[in-house]
C-alpha cells in the first residue's frame, strides 16, 4: 500500500474491508485501528439454475476491458483447446469495448469474432435482467482474475448456480468455489502503460495450463458440476444476504450510539 493512504487510514476511527484478505493487508502495511469486514450481498435476482448442455457448450467471460480480469488468456485458451468447433462457444462481456486482440491470416491484430464464428464479444450495456439472463444461458464462468477487492462478478455466477473458474486466494467466499478453483501465484503485477499506476503492487498470476485442465474437466464432467454448484447456490444467498451483512456490520455502532 501507499504510504499516503496509511496515514490517511489511520487518521480514521474504524477502517472497513470487504474481505479478510484485505484486512490482512491493511494490518501487515502498518494500519493501526480497529478493522471491520463487511462483505458485498447478493440480490434476489440472481436465482439459482441448473444448467444443462443441449447442442453447444457456452464459457462465458466479464470483465473487459480491465487488463486485471485476463480476457486476453481466456481467449487465447479457449482458441488452443477448441479452436472454431461449433459445440463450443465463448462469450465475453465487455463494458463498453474490449481489448482482446488475435492476430488473423493476414498478420493484423482484430478482435477475436471477427475470425472466430465461436467467440462473441458483447460491448453494449445490459440491464441486470439481461445480465442475468446471460449467465443463466452460459454454463461456466472463466474468470481467471489477478485479484480483486471483493469479486462480484464470480459471486453473481456462483449464486446463480453457475459452475465458476477463478483463482481464489483473495476471495471472502473461497470456500464456495469449489473444485474448478484455479491456481495461482502471488507476484509482482505487471500492468500495461496505459493503465498507468493504478495496480502497481502484487498480483495473483493464474496458471494457464490450470486454466485448460479445469477447462477441459469442466466439459467432460459437466452434468455432476452443475448439480454441486446448483446445490450450494442457495447457501450463497444465506450467507450473502445483503440484509443479514448489513445488520452485523453495523451492530455495534448501534450499540455504542
């Protein structure tokens, strides 16, 4: 952390984290008060399903542009294992634009769509029942992000009952993702220059042949997936209630005013 935002953090009564890793953070970069952890909830829109595969196996990736969500290796991976096959599809869900490149035949660098009928790339804004509705038609999350401050978007997948791909070690909810967890490792991030030095610290760097194992075990072994992640979905809902985190976050400054 900055040395700038530690003083600035302890100059404050309590600090407040979305997850224990962030507390953890905060404590060993020299923050000296009280740390409280009240984790994002979950909305009732995000209602559970079961998937099943019919004719085509859809991935589905959000997150783009942010270079810290990996879209670029999920493409690259997806395109190593399965190339143009139509039973396979891959959507990414960018806001906005996305910065996924390939190269095509002709050595120029284009959007990966535009050479592979099995990869759309969707950049207008959704509502959150579109949104919904998207995860609800894919089958598997791939999220193979450096790290995040809480995580959204694997959390909306998981309590959707959506087999999830993500590295973990920064997660507040790890113990929900469950056995297509991708490993990682802790490094020095490393951020393009366009971003400038917004991410300058460590990252989780995903293990990209992890990536296609737990790609390929997804596939394969997809109906008794979808019934585990189907099956811990409403325990999700229990414990991300935005209601019951918001009652025990703010218990006790209620009891001291």
């Amino acid at each position: 952390m900055r040395p700038d935002w530690v003083e600035r953090f302890n100059l404050c009564d309590e600090v407040w984290s979305t997850s224990t890793w962030n507390s953890e953070i905060f404590k060993n970069n020299g923050i000296n008060k009280d740390i409280q952890v009240y984790p994002h909830g979950i909305e009732d829109v995000w209602k559970p399903r079961k998937r099943i595969v019919k004719d085509v196996f859809k991935f589905l990736h959000v997150g783009e542009p942010s270079p810290r969500k990996d879209g670029q290796l999920v493409v690259d991976t997806f395109i190593k294992m399965f190339g143009n096959d139509p039973k396979y599809h891959l959507t990414i869900k960018a806001h906005l634009n996305s910065s996924i490149r390939i190269y095509d035949k002709n050595g120029s660098l284009v959007s990966p769509s535009s050479v592979y009928s099995n990869i759309t790339v969707i950049t207008e804004e959704y509502n959150i029942n579109q949104l919904v509705n998207l995860y609800h038609t894919h089958h598997v999350l791939v999220y193979p992000t450096w790290g995040e401050g809480f995580g959204f978007i694997p959390l909306q997948a998981l309590a959707s009952g959506m087999p999830t791909i993500t590295t973990y070690p920064w997660a507040e909810y790890k113990k929900f993702i469950g056995p297509l967890a991708l490993k990682s490792k802790l490094t020095d991030e490393v951020t393009p220059k366009s971003v400038g030095d917004a991410h300058i610290g460590k990252m989780f760097k995903p293990d990209a042949k992890h990536l296609e194992d737990l790609m390929y075990d997804a596939v394969i072994n997809f109906k008794p997936y979808s019934g585990y992640y189907f099956a811990q979905s409403t325990k999700i809902h229990e414990e991300y209630n935005w209601i019951k985190l918001t009652k025990n976050a703010f218990s006790h400054l209620i009891e001291k005013f």
